[in-house]
C-alpha cells in the first residue's frame, strides 16, 4: 500500500512540475546551470569508465575465443554490440543514478531541511517547476553523454584488442562493421531518453518530499539511488522485451 | 492590517489551533510568544498561506485569504515578506543574487534598476560591500540581515519573521529586533514575528499574543505582560532568571 502512495505522488509531483511556469528569464539560467552540474560535470567519470569497461570488454572477449573456427572479428562485434546495447545506456544510467541522483536529491533534501523550498512557496513560486522542470530539460542533452560514451567504449576495445595484440587493427575494424543493425542505436537513444527522465524525477521527489534533518537526507539519497537503479532496470527489459523481441 | 477570526488547524487527530481570533495592526510589530508546542509555527506557516485552515478566516487588509482564487492568492503572497528561523538563504546564490531574487520573479525592472534597488536595501541593513559573498561565507546575524534585505526588496505589505534572532548573541539578537522595529515603522508595513525571546518581547513587543496548547490565552503589550495575573504568561515570561529576579525586586517594593 505504501509503494502505490508513493508510485502515486510520483505522478502527482510529475503533473505538478509542468504547472505554473518559472519566468522564462530565471528559467533559463536555471537551465543552463543544471546542464553544467548535471551533464557537463559527469562528462569526466563517464569517459573514465566508458573507455575502461569497453577495454575490458574487448580482453575478455578475446581471453574466450578459444575455438580456432570462431573469427576474431567476433571481438570487434561484441564490443560494438555490448557497448550500445546495454553498457552505455543502461549501466552509464546505473552509475549516474549514484552520481547524478545522490547530487539531486541531497540537494533538494537540503534546501526542504533549511527552510529554502519553504522560502519558495512563500514568495508564491511553484517550487517543483522551478526546481525540477530545469533538471528535466538539462537531462534531455543526457543522450550526448550517452553518444559520447559509445564512442569511447569502442575506442577503449580497439585500443585493448589491437594495441594489446589480441586482434588486427583490420579484423576489429571488420567486427565492428559486421551486421550493423541501425535500428539497435534507435533503441538504444530511445531508453536513454526514459531513463534521463528517470534520472531527473525520482532523485527530485525523494529529495522534495523528505522530511527529518540531515541524517535524513543522507537516507533519502540511498533511497533514491536505490529507486532510481530499479527503474531503470525495470524499463529497460520492458523496452528490450517491447523493441527487440 | 491583518485579522483573524476563530482559526482552526490540525494534522489527523491532532489539533494545533483551536479557535483563535486576534488583529495585527499596520506599521507595529506585533508578537506571537508561547512555549515549544504552543502552535506558533503553525499559526504563522497559516498566515502565510503554507496551510490551509480548517476552519476560520484570515483577512489582509479588506480581503479574507479564503475566499481568493488561485492567482489572486499569489499575487497577495508577492506582498508579504518572510524571515525564516534559520534565514532560509539560497545556498547557491550570492547575497546580491539572494536579494534580487524576488526583484527577478515578480518585477519587469532592468537589471540596472535591480542592482539600484539591490545595494539600498543592503546599505537600509547595514551590509554594503557584502554582495559578492556566499551565504555560507558571513556570519549568522550577516544571514539574518540578507534573509531581512530580501524580504524587504519588494516592498511587501506584510512581514513575517519566525524566530528571527535564534541563535544569535544577545547583542546581534538587539541589532536585529530594532532593524525590524524600525523598517516596520518606516515602511509602515504589518509584521508578525514568531518568538520566545522575552528580550525582543521587552525590546519590540508593541502587541504580544500569548499562544497556549492552540488557545489565544493572551494579548497585550509589553508594559501589560509584567502587569498580568495569568498563570500561564506570568510562568513563561518569569522562567528566566533575570525576569524572575525582576519581579522579586519588583515584589519587594526595590
């Protein structure tokens, strides 16, 4: 009963934040500023581990190609295949959901404990529009990180693969060519889109609706992280089920 | 002015406000006192708007909060002020930034005309060169002045503070209470302040309302509060030492 309530705030707090309109003017410095917090500060991690995930891939891949009659271009391919289909979008979401989630709500949570939302209501500001709609907006330029990602992941397994002698810088190049289905980066932006959503609203409602002090805000953001994580998993095997079965 | 008549508030069983009917005159600063769990919070967080009673009218001016729509509602918000205990300022923001913030919301003014507006009220509370600080940056009785400067920007009708020297020395406790007394009378505004402070109570109290368990138990001002026999405000406003000390001297004719 308590997770329907909740589920069921969560659409109320969605239907809220598009409500009475943030003056464009403060808006979009609202906006600009969540792009830099929210995307442009997470370009750094998400390279850092896109590359080195997309190396392990392709070493791994390599490390179990023990069949002679199995051809080494299959490392290009798993790397390509992974990496679009389900470590950029999916897990990079996983991993923004404790950088990107915990920064939201432990935010929002503090400015609920300091009285800085109340402040906001007073002043007769609808303050789920001027909080969470920017962060919404921000999180639609996500997908770039999650191209940017791809990208890097499949440089990180040609590096590892070729530079570390597992496979020619021709036959890596062939895998990653090799049966390439356009409609698989369609479904792969289409969950990123969902899963930005995901990342921009269930932080901002554990952190709108808390209540306590600030041990409380350290559990909110758990429970955020938490969440957020089981949404994203959840949609994604819907979608998978939806788009590629 | 502001009036309210036979107020009523509670949270599922609980009831905080049981009835109280009381006026807060323009251009004096008008206190609600009591102790922790009297409902002053409550009653000021109504005030305000931030809760719907569920019973009871509260009149600004000529116009009952209750019977406005929606948007008449927010514009009435944008004529009040409000100090909140622990100042409640932007942490992101600078203390320009906080002050104009309300100027940014509702005005169409220029960004010249802000910045005009923005360094007389922080020279009006005593923080010019200021402005480029964050609020994590001065110190509490700093916070207390911006949370005052931005809540006095717009010029609002109303001004609301909820325990506005808490936590500060009694000195800076002093420095606040008379910023508040005299931009209420300059600006001839209506302010309500929340508080259990007998000095500001001694310092400002031009009309104290005495809460007790939801029940208006009390109203006066500050020369009537030494003068009372009720029980129930002779045990709050003695509970301190030094007034305890007063009395006896007062008592024993010294």
């Amino acid at each position: 009963m308590f997770y329907l309530q909740q589920i069921g705030a969560y659409f109320l707090m969605i239907k809220e934040v598009f409500n009475r309109m943030t003056k464009p003017s403060v808006l979009r410095k609202l906006i600009l500023k969540e792009i830099d917090d929210l995307v442009i500060n997470s370009l750094g991690i998400v390279a850092f581990i896109s590359f080195f995930i997309g190396a392990v891939v392709a070493i791994q891949t390599a490390l179990n190609l023990t069949n002679p009659l199995i051809p080494r271009e299959l490392i290009g391919f798993a790397s390509r295949q992974s990496v679009i289909l389900e470590f950029s979008p999916t897990f990079i979401s996983v991993i923004m959901a404790g950088k990107v989630g915990s920064f939201i709500t432990s935010s929002i949570g503090t400015m609920r404990v300091t009285e800085q939302i109340d402040a906001l209501e007073v002043m007769g500001i609808n303050s789920l529009n001027y909080l969470v709609f920017p962060k919404i907006i921000a999180m639609l330029l996500y997908p770039f990180l999650i191209a940017i990602s791809m990208f890097l992941g499949i440089l990180g397994g040609y590096v590892a693969g070729v530079y570390g002698g597992f496979v020619t810088n021709d036959e890596f190049i062939a895998g990653l060519t090799d049966d390439f289905t356009p409609f698989h980066l369609v479904y792969s932006f289409l969950k990123t889109f969902i899963f930005a959503f995901l990342l921009a609203t269930i932080p901002s409602f554990h952190g709108f609706y808390m209540k306590g002090g600030a041990l409380e805000v350290g559990k909110a953001s758990t429970t955020s992280f938490v969440w957020t994580t089981v949404a994203v998993i959840m949609v994604n095997y819907i979608i998978t089920q939806i788009l590629l079965s | 002015m502001i009036h309210v008549e036979n107020l009523h508030k509670g949270f599922g069983e609980a009831k905080i406000l049981k009835g109280v009917t009381t006026s807060f005159e323009k251009g004096k600063t008008n206190l609600i006192i009591g102790t922790s769990g009297s409902g002053k919070t409550v009653f000021l967080k109504c005030l305000l708007g931030l809760f719907t009673p569920e019973q009871g009218t509260i009149t600004y001016g000529n116009t009952a909060y209750n019977e406005l729509n929606e948007q008449e509602q927010r514009d009435l918000k944008e004529q009040m002020g409000m100090v909140f205990q622990g100042s409640a300022l932007f942490d992101s923001m600078t203390v320009a930034e906080n002050v104009r913030f309300p100027l940014e919301m509702f005005t169409k003014k220029t960004k010249k005309e802000m910045n005009i507006r923005v360094s007389e009220v922080l020279e009006r509370v005593n923080l010019e060169g200021a402005d480029l600080k964050l609020p994590s940056e001065i110190s509490g009785g700093m916070q207390k002045r911006v949370a005052i400067a931005r809540a006095i920007v717009t010029n609002p009708k109303y001004l609301f503070c909820d325990e506005p020297n808490s936590g500060l020395d009694p000195k800076t406790a002093i420095v606040i209470d008379n910023l508040i007394k005299e931009i209420t009378e300059e600006f001839d505004i209506t302010t309500v302040i929340n508080t259990h402070d007998m000095n500001s109570v001694m310092e400002i109290g031009e009309k104290i309302v005495f809460l007790k368990q939801g029940y208006l138990e009390w109203e006066g001002d500050k020369s009537q509060i030494f003068q009372t026999d009720n029980k129930a405000v002779t045990d709050f406003v003695y509970s301190s030492n030094l007034f305890k000390k007063v009395r006896e001297a007062q008592l024993k004719g010294l």
